[in-house]
C-alpha cells in the first residue's frame, strides 16, 4: 500500500519511511548512499527523511550511479498491492476522483492533513460510520508528527505551571480567572493521563513504558524553578508530586521511585561530578511517532476511509449563492494532475499550517477584508485572516548512546531558561530535546545552529566535564514546530492555549482543529467529529493496525507491520 511502507529496523539501528522510485519498487538506503552538493540527506526523529527539492545519487549493485526522485512530484509510480487487503494509493486515488464526478453522492467529511491529528480526526469519523475522504500534501507524519520528543507524556510540566501560577499573588489580584484557569490546566492534565493509559493498554505495540529520572544535588534550589519560591524545595517534594502524579494515573503506570546516591551514580556516571544526593523515578510512555502516525493512517483506511498521501488541497470550491464549501480541488502530487473532490464538511487539520489553509478558504471570499495580525505584515495582501495558530519550534538532537543509559531516560528540569531538557534512549543512541522559540512555522525544515549550541551548552551544564559534549557529536537533528492555537473568531485578547481550539468560519461553515499534543491525538479526534455527528464514538475500544495478534516481549513489540521474514532481524533489538 502506498501510503506508506516501514522498513527493517535493523539498518543502521534506525526505522526507514521508505519513498518510491519511479518504477514504484521500495528502495532503501545503503553505506554507498550519498548525496549530490544541491541535496542534503536529514535524519529526523530517528528516521532518515528525504528533503530539499534536489535529486539523490545512490549507487547500484554493479557502481552505477542512478538518479532517485525524492520530491514525490510527477514521478508516475506503478500500482503496488496494498498490505494484509488494504486498498492501494492508486485505488485511494480513484476512489477520491470518483467523487468529484458529480456532487452525488459525496463524502460525509472531508479532511485536510494526515498528521496525528488528521489521520485521527479520518479513524474517528470512519469508525462512527461516516464516508470519509483525507488528504495528506506530503507522506504521512512528515512534518510536525514525526518532530516531537517520543513521550506520550501525561503533563508534568502543565502541572507543575498550574500549580505555581495558582499559588501566586494573581490568586489574590484576580481570583475566579487564576482558579478558572488552573481548572483548565489541571483538567487538561487530567485528559492527558487518560489518553496515555489508552495508549499504553490498548496500543502495546506501539508504546512503552520509559522510566525518567530526576537527579537532585542539593536540597535547596536556586533560582526557583517555574519563577515560584515554593518550587525551590522540589529536592524534597518530588517523591510526593511523583506519587500524586501516578495517582492521577489511578496507579496503572509503574510506581515512581526514588534512588540513593550509590546507585545513582551507578546508573548515571555521567553526573558522578555533581555529587547525587538521590534521584526521583517516574514513568511516561514512549514511542515512535512517525510509526504511530502510520498506524492511525492504516487504521482509518482498515475502517473505510478514502485515505492518500502527496495529494494536496490546491482550492476551495464555495456554493456561488450560500457561500459555503462544497468541497476542493486537489493535486496529486505523484502524477501533477487535477481533480475535484465534494463533501458535506471539511475540516482543517494542518497543525502549524492550518493558517495556509485558511488563506486559500480566505481567497475566494471576496467580500472578506480582515488583516492578518502580523506585526511584520507592513504590507497585506488582498486577501487577509486572523491567525489561528502561533507556531513554536522545537528543535532536538541526537547524540551517540553513552550519553544516556539505554533504559532510562534523564530530565533536567531547571534549565537556564526554565524548559524542561530531556534526555532519552533512542534507537541505540541519545535523543536530547527540546527547545521553544516562537516563529513562523516552515515545511521540512533543518534545525537552527544557534538552537543546536543552545542545547550543547545545557548538556555541558549538565553532564560531567570530564565528558565533554562537542559539536562533532550531534548525529543529527530536527525541528518541529507546536501549533498553539487561539480560536479566531473568538472576542479579542483571548489566550493563547497549549490545548487544542477548534473553530467553524461562519460564511463557508469549513471547521479546523489546532493545538494539543501528541498525547491527546485521539481525544482531539473525538471533540472534533462530535462537532458534525451525533453518532458516539467509540475508538477509546479500538486497537490500531498491527496491534492484533502482536507480541509484546519485554513491554516492546516483537513483531511490526513487517513481513514475518524480518522478525529475527528484530529480536536483539527486544531482547
């Protein structure tokens, strides 16, 4: 099937999203592989992505060099049989021309975007028995979805800003709003600890359990933590807020725990210069985010959805008289041709690019004239919106495996700037994470050199000297970017959130959803799909694609959507 394909892990210890040659045939990447001066070969979250507009040069069995399209545009690949059944892209391609023939019938709902939140909103309607057609302008998870810091994380940092925001002066300035929003956040938490149990029980396959461990020097720390006087005790509180952490959980998470400084500096050699008084286990879920985001893909197609990727959202087709989106018109990215396809709702999934989206909605609405709210934007164009969204980048590294032990992961809580700086285990290696700079979201993009030193410098606060971090060292890096989103046609000042807004335009009636984390992708889906039909839903019961019949050794997967052939190539990996 091509919306995708997942490659053998145990190339380079790394997961491979595969692209197609012209001939449609999966290829894979090889020692010899390099890359002409104009292109640039990027690894991201631990997969090696395909980027720039250039060609790749890969070298053949006999040494000859061959050119490998890695645009996705007009390369007229040959139709391939889908996995275990599942319709082809080719035939996810006609089904979507199909209904672009004539305005009946058409498709219930209409989405924008194959990220987690897309590809979620698509399993969610197609499992409450809506027609649902989604659209992906690049391959599934290859931008944002695939950028993140591979926790579905419950939260505990929003709990821990609640907190000190609800013990503030505001609390006496400005009672009811500073209790009102602690509620939000707290309640935020809260779903988000849902969320996770569901990923975690019923995704087995996909996540894992990662313990995370707080290393405390002292018993008093300055400056305090989250700009609050109270927080300067953590050393001492954190055993409690861990267990209290878990009972939000109802304690079906692994217990958090506490280790003494032998240990400690057993398990951690590298802060043996900080002199551990102990530090506070707790536990989150990892996983790999581009294979999850495929798994939600596979698993709207699996339900019925008309699901295809490099097909992308060029127009917006308006009822001349009302006004209102009847549906697009599409390209497919693969071949340059055009098509149309209706529907009786359309929803934005664009994570930091819903506002593109928006723009080409804004275009045909001639009679719209609202400015964008750009300080930058001297000079608008014709067209104009209220942003929805305020995008921050967050940019990660990966350093060699000895940085890191390769069960537990480290959190530097107190960072110079108060963010919180992870320090996991991933594929063999040390993925450190993550940043926080607002700006203007880009598609594939590489990560700042002035963010990549940013987190060098922490890593040197933080990790003995005698174990110097170097520039030479960063195996790779990435940026994504949070969609924080503000609900535009909501009354001026209203806060920027780091939980999800959606949003109806009120002319054409298209919705779009923006925000959240990866934690609360399927909740998202839920709220969003509740907005346009009143059948229940029900994927709080749903296992996605390859979680039936998988086998889990040690709390990983044993078997991925693979061939059965590649299982033992795996096991060392699980072992």
């Amino acid at each position: 099937m091509s919306l995708t394909q997942v490659a053998s892990r145990n190339a380079c210890r790394q997961t491979f999203l595969l692209g197609r040659r012209s001939n449609n045939s999966a290829f894979s990447l090889s020692r010899n592989h390099r890359w002409t001066p104009a292109g640039q070969l990027y690894t991201n979250s631990g997969s090696l992505r395909f980027i720039n507009t250039s060609k790749s040069i890969d070298n053949d069995e006999a040494g000859n060099n061959r050119h490998i399209d890695i645009t996705g545009q007009a390369s007229f690949p040959k139709e391939v049989a889908g996995p275990n059944g599942l319709p082809s892209r080719a035939e996810q391609i006609r089904r979507l021309r199909a209904y672009g023939k004539s305005k009946d019938p058409i498709y219930d709902v209409l989405i924008i975007g194959g990220g987690a939140t897309g590809a979620g909103c698509a399993l969610d309607a197609a499992h409450r028995g809506l027609k649902v057609a989604c659209i992906e302008r690049g391959d599934f998870a290859s931008e944002t979805s695939s950028r993140s810091t591979k926790l579905i994380w419950a939260g505990i940092r929003y709990l821990a800003t609640a907190s000190a925001s609800l013990l503030s002066t505001n609390l006496f300035k400005h009672p009811i709003q500073t209790l009102m929003e602690f509620k939000e956040e707290f309640h935020m938490v809260v779903n988000c600890h849902r969320e996770r149990r569901y990923m975690t029980h019923k995704q087995r396959h996909l996540c894992n359990w990662m313990p995370i461990a707080v290393p405390f020097d002292k018993w008093f720390v300055t400056p305090a933590p989250f700009g609050h006087w109270l927080f300067s005790f953590f050393p001492i509180l954190a055993p409690f807020v861990f267990k209290f952490y878990d009972g939000l959980s109802k304690f079906t998470c692994p217990p958090s725990y506490i280790m003494g400084p032998t240990r400690s500096n057993q398990t951690f050699p590298q802060l043996s210069n900080r002199g551990l008084r102990y530090c506070a286990v707790f536990y989150e879920a990892m996983h790999n985010d581009a294979r999850t985001n495929l798994a939600i893909a596979l698993s709207a197609a699996e339900q019925g959805a008309d699901i295809a990727n490099y097909v992308e959202m060029v127009e917006v087709l308006l009822d001349p008289q009302t006004k209102r989106a009847i549906g697009i018109k599409a390209k497919d990215r693969m071949t340059g041709s055009f098509f149309l396809i209706y529907a009786k709702t359309i929803i934005f999934a664009g994570g930091p690019f819903t506002d593109s989206l928006r723009m080409l909605e804004a275009e045909k609405l001639t009679d719209v004239s609202v400015q964008v709210t750009s300080p930058s934007n001297e000079n608008p164009t014709k067209v104009a919106i209220n942003k929805a969204v305020a995008a921050s980048s967050g940019t990660h590294i990966v350093l060699p495996g000895y940085y890191c032990p390769d069960n537990m992961g480290l959190l530097d809580y107190n960072t110079s700037d108060g963010r919180f700086l992870f320090f996991l285990p991933w594929e063999g290696h040390t993925l450190v994470g993550t940043t926080d700079t607002k700006c203007k979201a880009e598609s594939l993009p590489t990560a700042p050199e002035e963010e990549i030193q940013w987190i060098l410098k922490e890593c040197g606060r933080y990790i003995s000297p005698e174990l110097s971090v170097r520039r030479s060292d960063v195996l790779s890096a990435w940026r994504g970017w949070r969609p924080l989103a503000v609900d535009p046609h909501a009354p001026p000042g209203a806060p920027v959130s780091r939980d999800h807004v959606m949003s109806v335009h009120p002319i054409t009636g298209i919705h779009f959803i923006a925000g959240g984390k990866w934690t609360t992708w399927r909740e998202m889906a839920q709220d969003m799909i509740d907005k346009i039909t009143n059948k229940p839903c029900r994927t709080l019961e749903l296992t996605l694609y390859g979680g039936k019949g998988c086998k889990i050794l040690n709390g990983k997967a044993f078997e991925y959507l693979l061939f059965s052939n590649f299982a033992a190539n795996l096991n060392y990996r699980f072992s």
